[in-house]
C-alpha cells in the first residue's frame, strides 16, 4: 500500500496551488493500494470551511475536497491556523477535521510520499 500525505498552504482561491493539490489528492485517493491524508495549514485552512459560493463555472474547494474524502483520506486542518483566522469547528466541510501540529508530524512520519502545494 502507498502513503502519500498532501499538505495544502496556500488559501483556496488567488492561485491555483489548493485547487491543484486537491485534483491530484482525489485523482489518487481513487487508485487501488493507495491511501491519502491531506493536511491543510495556513492559508490552506480555508479550503476545508463549510457552505463555499464561487461564481458559476468556477471550481470549490470545499466539493473538491469531498472526493478523497469518501475515497477514504483523512483530511485535517491545521487548529492554530483556524483559530488565527476565525474558523470554527462547526465551520468545517464534512469529512473534514481540527487536527494538529502533533497528528501532522505523526502523519509524516507515516508517509512515504509527501507532497507539498
């Protein structure tokens, strides 16, 4: 089984970074033997906020995130950066989750891949 950990920094729209890393994150996550986490720090913690509305035609980070997560990726998000940014809890995407600085270095350590966006 391959382990690949995705960690996210940049917000969810102004460049293409998130929206990248969450394409090939689900892209992945559908291939048999492999198993995805994705950790959102930084200005990344706002992909994971809950009730997104972007103009038509244009992607969502929030949906796109959806997709790994029912193909079996932990996606979690950075609680220091929420809290700096006035996220809450209740604010978070389903399939989403307050993580921390501790479950990322476990997370790293779990990896044989990580790829940062």
């Amino acid at each position: 089984m391959a382990k690949t950990l995705f960690i996210l920094n940049d917000a969810p729209y102004g460049t293409e970074r998130s929206y990248n890393a969450a394409r090939l994150a689900g892209s992945l996550s559908k291939r048999e033997g492999e198993e995805v986490k994705i950790f959102l720090i930084g200005d990344a913690a706002a992909c994971a906020k809950a009730h997104q509305k972007v103009p038509q035609g244009y992607y969502n980070l929030e949906v796109m995130l959806k997709g790994p997560a029912r193909h079996g990726a932990e996606i979690g998000v950075c609680g220091t950066c929420m809290d700096a940014r006035g996220i809450a809890d209740t604010e978070l995407a389903d399939g989403t989750k307050r993580s921390t600085l501790e479950e990322l270095t476990n997370w790293t350590q779990w990896a044989d891949k990580t790829l940062v966006f």
